[in-house]
C-alpha cells in the first residue's frame, strides 16, 4: 500500500497500479451473475449495468486484502487469466515467464490459446494489440484464423463496432 492505493511489486519495481474493485456480490444476487465466468465478463456486465465500486466505497486496507486473495487466488489456480483482468493476468504472466518461472511458461501459451479461443472480443483484442499471440507458433496461429467462431469474434473485436 501506497498513499492508501494497493500497488502490485514484481522483483522489487513497481508494476502495476490496482485500478479498482468490481463490485461486491450478494447472497441473494447470485444467480443474476452465474452466467460470469471471468473478471472481463463481470467488467463488461457492470460498466452497462451502472453497478460498479467506486474508488471510495472500500476501505483502502480491506481493498489492500482483497487484491492479495485475488492474486494468491490466481496463482494457487494454475495462473488462470479467468480470475484476474486480462490487462493485469497477461502482464503478470509475462513477467513470470520473462523471469524463467518454468511453470508460467507453460501456462503462458496455453492461456493465449485457451483465450483466443474462448474470450470475447475484448479479450481477443487485448491479447493481438498487445502482441500476445506472437508467443503461439505459426501453425498455432493458422489454426484459429481456421475456426469460424474465432473468425466471428475476431471480426466483432476489430470491424464490427
């Protein structure tokens, strides 16, 4: 925690500002977000919803503690870019490899593939802006422009706005 904003540190330099929480479920609300399966999903769902957290709505050191769970929750799950937002899942991962973590590197490329294939546009978009599918082979990459729905999603991420 810096001036009561959590910060993420990766080999003693700062990389990554937390921008903010997303919203606080319910019980009795539950079954309005079942169909979510990723942070981005969540994202996209209240952005048009009107329901997110404002930055002021959580106490800085209960927001600090949620980060941790968050990321020790990501990391006891096999990097799994689902639980954390692809803008900070991807970069961390990439750190991870880039430091030699020989499970990350594993990881890494599946979870490209695993999101080209599964996510959605905005995803889809993140991940080739940022030149993340440069880590899939040729033939990896061949492979999805061969799939339909990709196609589709590709499509909707660049020139169907």
């Amino acid at each position: 925690m810096e001036n009561d904003k959590p910060l993420i540190y990766f080999k003693g330099k700062q990389f990554r500002k937390c921008k903010y929480l997303l919203f606080n479920i319910l019980i009795h609300q539950i079954k309005k977000w079942s169909e979510i399966n990723s942070i981005n999903k969540a994202d996209e769902k209240l952005k048009n919803s009107g329901e997110l957290l404002t930055e002021n709505s959580i106490h800085p050191l209960i927001k600090f503690w949620i980060y941790c769970c968050h990321l020790q929750t990501w990391a006891q799950n096999q990097y799994d870019t689902r639980i954390l937002h692809t803008s900070i899942a991807f970069p961390l991962l990439k750190a991870l490899v880039d430091a030699g973590d020989k499970k990350a590197l594993r990881i890494f490329k599946e979870e490209i593939s695993s999101r080209l294939i599964n996510g959605g546009p905005g995803v889809i978009k993140y991940l080739i802006d940022e030149h993340y599918h440069y880590y899939l082979t040729d033939v990896e990459v061949c492979a999805l422009f061969e799939d339909p729905e990709f196609i589709a999603k590709f499509d909707k991420a660049y020139y169907l706005d």
